[in-house]
C-alpha cells in the first residue's frame, strides 16, 4: 500500500470521526404505568428532580398521547406506525394469524433502531422490550434462542433486560445480556430491576466511542408497573407524604398543574364518580385498615419512581462526565396511564396517579392515553427553556421527530421492498414553537375505540358499551358527554373511524376475554414460536 494511500485513508477515518462527532446523541426513556400527574413538573408530590430538570430546561408536551397499552406502545415508538400496522395489535400472549395481531413486531418494517444503525449509530437498549411473542422463549425458559424479534434481531447492538412484559424487581426471572440468558440463580441478593436497568445504561454511555460513532440509548424502564416493590427504607421515605389521603393530594395535584399552566385555570378538578359502582368514595370512607393498605402502596409506587429518577441522574450526569450532554437529545414519556389492575385500593391510587384524567390503563379515555412528554436538547432548546406545548401529539411521533432532528429521512424501502412513509409527524417545528398540519387521532385496544378530531372526541370503553362525544376545548376531563346534542359530528367521527380501522388492519375486533383469547388462538395455532413471522 503506497503512502499516499494510506494517508487517504486516514484522512477519510478522520473526517468519519469528525462526522460522527458532530451528529447529535440520543436518549430515549420510556416509564411503564406511570401516571399523567407523577412528575413533580407535572405537579406530583413525587419527588423526582432529576426528570424536573430535564422539563425545567427542556419542553414539555402538556397534550402528548400514547396506545393506552404496553406492548402496543413500545411498537408505535419504535416504529412511527400505528401498532396494528406493525403486528401489535394486542399483545404478546398469542399469535392470532392476522395481520394486525401476530404477537410481535412486524419485520417488514424497520425500527427506529436499525434505521439509526443504516446511519452510523451504535444503538443500545436496557430494559423491558415486550415485543417477541411470549411462546418463542417461554417453551424452553433460558434454552431459548432469537426468533428474528428480539432487541439485538431489530437494530439494537448491546441489549440488557427481559423479553416479557411481567418481571420481578427481586432476582425473579432470568435476564438477557444480548442473547445470552443470565440465570436468576446468579444474581446478586439485593440485585433490583431499575437499578440494574441504569447500571447497563451507564455502562454504555462509559464505554461508548463517542469520536467513532453517536449514540442512540433506549431506556425502557419496568418501573413503576407490579409488582409494586422497592427497597424498604426508599418506601419509609415516602410514607409520610401520603397520610393525609387522595382527596387532599389530588387537589394540591391539580392546582400545582393549573400554577404550572399545564391545566387551564377555569376547569374544576373533577372527581369521575361514574367509575365506581356507587361513586368514588371520599378518603374518610375508608376503615382504617384501608387507608393504611393505600398508604402503603403510594408510598411503594413513589419509591420506585423516585429510583428510576436517581437512574436517570446517573445517566445524566454521566453524558455529562463524557462532555456530551448538550449534544443529546433526550426524550422521556410512559407507554400509558395508571393501571387499576391490583383492585379497589388500586383504583384510588391511579386515580392520584391520572389527576385530572378519567379512566385508566387499557381504556382510550383520557387517563389512559395520556402521559407527559419532555424533550431535552441544550444546542438546541436554550431559547425555550422550560416552556409548555399545548400541540396535541401522538406516540406515532416519537421516531419521525428524532429522525427529523438529526437530519436523516424515514426509509423508504426495508428489506428490498418499498414501504409506506410513517403514520407520525415530527413535532420539529414546535420546538421553535410552530405549528404542524392538523390531523385526526386514532385508538384501539381490546374494543377500547377513540378518535380526537381538532376539539372532539368520540370515544367508547368497549364494544358493547356506546360512543360518547366530548368537546376537548371546554371538557377536557370528559365529563359532559354530547353526543345527543350534536349526532352529526359523532356519525362523520365513528364514519373516519371505521376507515381507519379498516385501513390499518384493526378490524375485526376481538371480543374474547384474555384467557379465552389466548387458549383459542393457542388451540388453533399451536406453534407459538413466531419463527413465521
């Protein structure tokens, strides 16, 4: 090789390292089951300084929505695309053999990861990924091996957490380090899933080669989904806090939101009685023993939030120890509302938990789907610090907004084939605070159906139960419902529906009950393995 050659093409490495240097980091954080009002920027009593700074000297989206469910969420991240059009319709538990429902994420579309790996990025992920069906690794436990839908199968290089989306905090489950299983056995005794999520996240950024390559971090936090478990001297912390009781906290919750501007200051903090068989009764209702048991599981939720917040210092600071966080544009929100799941103590805590919003995880009214959104970029975002965007936004929009950020266009073919441009918008022009075009909003999960257009809504629990028709403007708590008054919008609303859930593969819904569901599919498709896929 002449010298001339060589000093090419060490001119050319240079000039990659320069390139790669300059193109932003990304940090991308999703929280599981947390609430719309559990960040003490969005007016909790949570005490979570880390994440508030990021809001403080970032944005935040005060009317972002999600999927209202786990699994389908992580796909519309991932992808931009509505989850039924990526095979995530439901969830993981069964593959149903229709094109909106298999189980898994789609391979016929590409992650946000591997288009960010196509473009020069190291991509990593920690934490919970929940889009590999449960039957390609649960047959054989740790013997089992990649079915093309695992994190390190779909663009991420370095992978540490769980396939599933039921864990342990405690060493419970095995945990995967990229392909390999870590047996539980061989977990440390007070080995704890958030802090073990934040020791591999930080590891990447330590170990990674900023001047060869930029980053693209995936944090996909298990907290604060159950089981609700957290150190006991972190619950102790928290205790205190919570003794005066859900009426008080929710109150001081909606003001605190309405002196941030995040609630308008004309609207009432509503109590959404219609989600009680007899009204929601008042915290001194309860017994005693009530009470108590409510304490303690707020006390328990806050812990666990308030560890992933420590975690989210860490790699903050972390960035910072390596000089690039002004360089990184970061991004937190959660896959969905609070969850109801652990029963009437439960449902009072997510009550807390969705200020203002009724309803909760798994419904498309608006405690369900709605989550704070921050976005957090110094080189970019210094002339906006701390201001609220009122832009109606959607999960979908997630990865064409990080695209457009760093200047790299949506694939438009995946695997020699051509391929639809992505169902989001990039919220990029709202960062300089402009508008984007308007466009209509669509929901499905398990017959859950919404659809917001400009102001209205049009919304029903399930498919047995009738539409209801809010102006989002004046009601944004969905209490007044008008679909009386007003037949002709709820009809054009239900008509653009219909269209949609035809067009995206959502239709025909799938009244079964979860169990029910699972074994009929199960009988009628016995392998599960999703190597078909």
């Amino acid at each position: 090789m002449t010298r001339s050659l060589v000093a090419c093409l060490f001119l050319l490495c240079l000039l990659a390292r320069a390139n790669a240097a300059d193109k932003p980091n990304i940090l991308l954080i999703m929280a599981d089951d947390m609430g719309y009002s559990d960040l003490g920027s969005w007016g909790s009593e949570i005490q979570t300084p880390h994440l508030d700074r990021l809001a403080q000297n970032g944005l935040r989206y005060t009317q972002f929505k999600n999927t209202g469910r786990c699994c389908p969420s992580r796909a519309a991240l991932l992808t931009g695309r509505h989850q039924h059009s990526v095979g995530m319709g439901w969830m993981t538990a069964v593959d149903e053999h229709r094109e909106g429902y298999r189980g898994q994420l789609s391979t016929s579309y590409p992650t946000l990861a591997e288009t960010l790996q196509q473009n020069g990025y190291k991509t990593y992920m920690a934490g919970k990924w929940h889009l590999t069906l449960d039957g390609s690794y649960n047959k054989q436990k740790g013997s089992a091996k990649p079915n093309g839908t695992w994190p390190t199968d779909r663009g991420f290089d370095k992978f540490y957490g769980k396939l599933t989306g039921g864990a342990s905090y405690k060493p419970g489950n095995d945990v995967l380090d990229g392909t390999t299983w870590v047996s539980k056995n061989s977990l440390p005794k007070d080995w704890y899933y958030t802090d073990a999520i934040t020791e591999a996240a930080t590891g990447y950024i330590e170990t990674h080669d900023f001047a060869q390559a930029p980053l693209f971090l995936y944090v996909a936090h298990y907290a604060p989904h159950r089981p609700l478990q957290a150190p006991q001297d972190r619950i102790e912390r928290c205790r205190a806090r919570y003794e005066v009781g859900y009426d008080v906290l929710r109150q001081r919750r909606f003001e605190n939101m309405q002196a941030l501007g995040i609630v308008p200051p004309q609207q009432s903090l509503p109590s959404h009685p219609q989600a009680y068989e007899n009204g929601r009764p008042a915290w001194t209702d309860l017994t005693p023993a009530q009470q108590e048991k409510w304490i303690t599981e707020m006390a328990t939720y806050a812990a666990m939030i308030e560890i992933m917040d420590d975690g989210i210092g860490q790699l903050v600071e972390t960035l910072g120890k390596k000089g690039q966080l002004d360089n990184t544009l970061i991004l937190y929100l959660s896959d969905n509302g609070a969850t109801r799941e652990g029963g009437f103590i439960s449902q009072l805590a997510a009550d807390l938990s969705n200020t203002p919003y009724r309803s909760y995880k798994k419904w498309t009214l608006n405690g369900g789907i709605s989550s704070p959104l921050i976005i957090h970029w110094p080189d970019q975002l210094s002339a906006h610090q701390g201001e609220l965007r009122a832009n109606q936004s959607h999960i979908i929009d997630i990865a064409p907004t990080i695209l457009d950020a760093i200047g790299i266009d949506p694939l438009d073919t995946f695997k020699g084939q051509p391929i639809p441009e992505p169902d989001g918008l990039s919220l990029l022009p709202t960062f300089e605070n402009e508008q984007i075009a308007a466009r209509n909003f669509y929901f499905e999960h398990q017959t859950s159906r919404a659809i917001i257009s400009d102001n209205w809504k049009l919304v029903s629990r399930h498919l047995d139960e009738p539409w209801e028709l809010y102006d989002l403007a004046s009601d944004p708590f969905e209490q007044n419902d008008l679909i009386r008054t007003h037949p002709e919008i709820a009809k054009q609303l239900e008509k653009d529906w219909k269209r949609w859930a035809r067009e995206t593969k959502v239709t025909p819904l799938e009244t079964r009950a979860w169990t029910e569901r699972i074994k009929h599919f199960s009988k009628k498709y016995p392998d599960q393995s999703g190597s078909d896929s």
